[in-house]
C-alpha cells in the first residue's frame, strides 16, 4: 500500500560534509520513507538509539554514515538548537541515562521515539505525550525554532519540507511485533 498522507515539516535545508554531524545535538531519522522510521540522537558525533535488540549508545559517526551510504538508507539530520544553559557533554550525558531506561523497543511500552520524547520533554519543554508519533515531536521543535537545519542522504528535502508518512498507533505496534518475531 502506498502512503498518502504524510506530515510535512518544514526545513532550512544545508549541505551535508564530512564534519556536520561531529558538532552539536541532532535527530536523526533512518528509513525516512518506511512506517515507522528508525530514529536517534548524534551528540557531538555520537550517534545514540534504542533498538529491538537493546540500547545502541556511542556509535561513531562514521560508522553510521557509512551503513547509511552502503545500505542507501533515505535518511534526514535535523540539528537543533544548542540547550541555553547546558553543555553538549551534559546533554549527552542525560541522554544515555534516559536511554537506559528503555532496555530494548516494545509494542505498547516503548519505541525508538520513547528516550527522545524524554530527553525533548526534559530540556527543550516540547510537551510529548506518550502515544505522539515522530511528526508531533517536530511539529513542536519546528513551531519554536528548535530546527535550526536539516540535512539529508539518499533523500530530497523538496520545498524546503521534509516529509514523513503518517501513521497510527496500531501500525507501529503490529510493525514491532512483527520485527521481534526475528528475536
């Protein structure tokens, strides 16, 4: 089935070098066009997820770019405003331990959005619920001007939006369920 809808946030698009991603806080969103995508945080060039198999904490940038242009991963890097008052070694520092509260992705209990939506709530004051999907979160961070840019692979940001298919709860959860068959 082919999606239709799909939210569009809209972005300030940049160009992607070698050295974006070593510096600052960013979202990251692999698989863009796929229910659900995959997403996770880079820090400073430390690239951090919750998985079906566990926490993914520490992976270097490099690694993760490589995998992306391997695999040709459709992928969008939002950086975000840098926290007023608290260092990127802090704020990475509180991401993995909001990250180890949620051993590995569950239906019903937590997603890969879960530690983000913690982390987003806690410094940044976005008001996530617990059922919002990746396009509330940056609906909330772009309404006040969290996204500063955005970056992508194997992706167009045309119009300056990025866009990212709509989907329900029942998905999401059926879309893990289905993925922990294999574990």
């Amino acid at each position: 089935m082919t999606r239709t809808k799909f939210a569009s946030i809209a972005v300030n698009p940049g160009e992607l070098t070698d050295s974006t991603l070593t510096k600052g806080i960013f979202i990251c969103l692999l698989h863009v066009k796929r229910i659900p995508p995959h997403i996770g945080v880079i820090i400073d060039g430390k690239y951090h997820s919750l998985t079906i198999k566990g926490i993914e904490p520490n992976i270097s940038i490099s690694a993760l770019l490589r995998t992306i242009q391997q695999q040709k991963i459709e992928s969008a890097f939002l950086k975000i405003s840098p926290h007023p008052v608290f260092s990127n070694d802090h704020m990475n520092s509180m991401f993995l331990e909001i990250l180890k509260k949620y051993p590995q992705i569950r239906s019903n209990e937590a997603t890969c959005l879960s530690p983000l939506k913690d982390f987003y709530n806690e410094f940044y004051a976005v008001n996530c619920a617990p059922n919002d999907m990746i396009y509330h979160l940056l609906k909330r961070m772009a309404s006040n001007n969290f996204i500063l840019q955005a970056y992508s692979l194997n992706l167009s940001l045309e119009n300056n939006t990025l866009d990212i298919p709509l989907y329900s709860q029942e998905e999401l959860n059926e879309k893990i369920n289905t993925i922990r068959k294999n574990y």
